[in-house]
C-alpha cells in the first residue's frame, strides 16, 4: 500500500512539473495558476476584470538600454502611457535614462534591487530588495511606486505578504510577447493581438532585439480595435478586491 503512495505522489509531482514547463515555455498561464491553486497559494495580479477595452503594456528593464530611446519615441507617437519595471542594479548603471522614461509620463515600476529569484528569499531578504529599489526610484524620479514585479515571475506567500505590507501590488502579466527570446517582430505581433482581451496586462523587455519593430505594428492595431493602453496602476480596480484562484484575475468583491 505504502509503495501504491508513493508511486501516486511521484506521478503528481511529475504532472506538475510538466505542467509548469509547458507553461513557461508557451506561456498558458492558466494551467499554472489551476496548479498553484490547487495547493492554495497566495496569487499576484495576472490580470484585471473589466467591461472596458482597457490594458496595460509593462517593459521589464534588467540588462540593456540601446533599444530604450526607440521605444519611448513609438510610445510617445501614439501618446501611450505604459509602466516600465526596473532593476535597481540597472537604474544605477542607467540613472539618465530612468529619468528620460519618466520624463516621457511613464509609470516606474519595482522589479527588484538585484534581479533575485525571490520565491527562495527570506522576509528580511524581500524587505531588502524592495525597500532599496523604492528608495531609488523616488531619489531619481520622485515617483512613489507602488506595483512590483519580481523576477522571472517567481514569488512564494513570503514574498507577497511581504510586498503588500510594504503597500505594493504584486504584478504578472497574461499575455507574455517573448520578445526576449528574439522572436520576429511578425511572431511577437501575432502573440500579442491574438491574447490580448479587456484587463490584460502585457509583458514586454526595454531591450528585446526586436521590440521596436513589433510595437510600430502592434499598438497602431490595439488602437483600431478600440483598446485603450494605460499604466498598470491606472488598470488595478480601487477599493476592496480579491484574486480569482483560477485565472489570477483581479476583481472587485461585491
């Protein structure tokens, strides 16, 4: 009987690791979250619930500013105002053009102090890295952060009391454009428009060899389908919410 046991739990530790591969790799986030909450995790904010044709476009900045400039001037052609989530050891090297993103109007998300795998951190450890990176983007751009997105998009229970007693959303995404990856500009425009819906908060990098290029087609069609594009706080829901343990949805509690 004993050895029937273990033979099932090896099985579902096999399934959930395959599931959580296929997940990253094709970005089906729902599947993961059925995983993580099936063993009830605590859940950042994938995406917003909403009637309106609103998202969110997010730029993660950890290495590299050369395709930087280029984006803020698309951005700025279509009068977009998105978020951008950058590392402290990246702000520190790039201390100029944090400020040039904020002086275009952009939002300056936390993404970290040192681009950690933070699901593995302590509390002291969490507290650490977000504190020093919150410090620096008010030092640099008078911001006050409050959205927070860890790398890799990793993060445990710790990590997200931790964030929210600090007063931070803890930010994902659901439509992910793999622009990291080096993929066409093509193959990013058909990632992202054929995921895309009301709520959805999209993934991009400040420097993905391809980015650029992908955005001169992609926003002017976001546009024609009616969608308005605003920074990731200005889609949050205000007042009392809850996370959907199903889709990572966050909806306002009735």
């Amino acid at each position: 009987m004993r050895t029937i046991r273990k033979r099932l739990l090896v099985l579902i530790y096999i399934m959930i690791i395959a599931l959580l591969f296929y997940s990253f790799y094709f970005s089906d986030y729902d599947k993961t979250l059925r995983v993580f909450s099936f063993f009830d995790r605590l859940l950042p904010i994938y995406r917003v619930e909403t009637q309106e044709k609103r998202i969110a476009i997010s730029f993660d900045a950890a290495w590299g500013a050369d395709k930087t400039p280029e984006i803020l001037d698309i951005l700025d052609k279509y009068k977009i105002k998105t978020t951008f989530f950058l590392v402290k050891m990246w702000m520190d090297k790039y201390p100029e053009m944090t400020k040039l993103i904020a002086s275009f109007g952009h939002e300056i998300g936390n993404h970290s102090a040192t681009h950690p795998h933070m699901g593995k951190l302590s509390k002291d450890e969490v507290v650490k890295e977000i504190q020093s990176t919150h410090l620096r983007i008010k030092e640099l751009t008078g911001q006050d952060c409050k959205v927070f997105r860890p790398p890799f998009g990793e993060y445990s229970d710790t990590l997200i009391k931790t964030a929210q007693e600090l007063g931070y959303y803890v930010i994902q995404w659901d439509v992910d454009s793999l622009d990291w990856k080096d993929l066409s500009a093509s193959a990013i425009y058909d990632r992202v428009i054929k995921r895309v819906k009301p709520g959805s908060i999209v993934l991009f990098h400040n420097n993905g060899k391809n980015t650029p290029e992908a955005l001169k087609i992609i926003l002017p069609e976001l546009i024609k389908q009616g969608y308005e594009i605003v920074p990731v706080s200005s889609l949050l829901i205000k007042g009392d919410y809850y996370i959907d343990g199903a889709s990572g949805e966050m909806r306002k509690k009735l």
